[in-house]
C-alpha cells in the first residue's frame, strides 16, 4: 500500500485539529489553484466553500473540515 500524500496527511492531521479548535481555522494551504476536478489544489475546498468560509458557522467549518479529509484520503 503506497504511504499517505504529504497534502493528505497534513490535512488529515489539521482537519482533527479543527474539530476541537475555536475559532476553525481555514484549510488555506496558500497555493489556492483550481483544479479540473473543481477542487482547490491546496486545500481541496470547492469555490464555494472558499467564498463562504468567513460567513461560515464553526459547526459547518468542522462539517468542511471533515469532506476535506475524506477528499485527501479518497
């Protein structure tokens, strides 16, 4: 079985982190390219939940957090 991603494990291990933290920290990884498959390269966020992150509530921030680690895992 091939070893995790860097991206895939550093956003595994930051998407638990955002589980507890107040505030949610944004995934934003600065590189913030779109892809083909309409996700960020860096963070692996659509275009909208980039948009509406800062109007975002924290219990929907976690919800983002978590398809975030499913997306790096998948």
């Amino acid at each position: 079985m091939p070893s995790e991603s860097r991206l895939a494990a550093d956003l595994r291990r930051r998407s638990i982190a955002a589980q507890y933290a107040s505030p949610v920290a944004s995934p934003c990884r600065n590189v913030c390219r779109m892809s083909d498959d309409g996700y960020c390269e860096g963070c692996l966020r659509t275009i909208e939940e980039i948009a509406g992150w800062s109007g975002y509530s924290e219990a929907d921030k976690r919800a983002i957090w978590r398809a975030v680690a499913q997306r790096a895992a998948a």
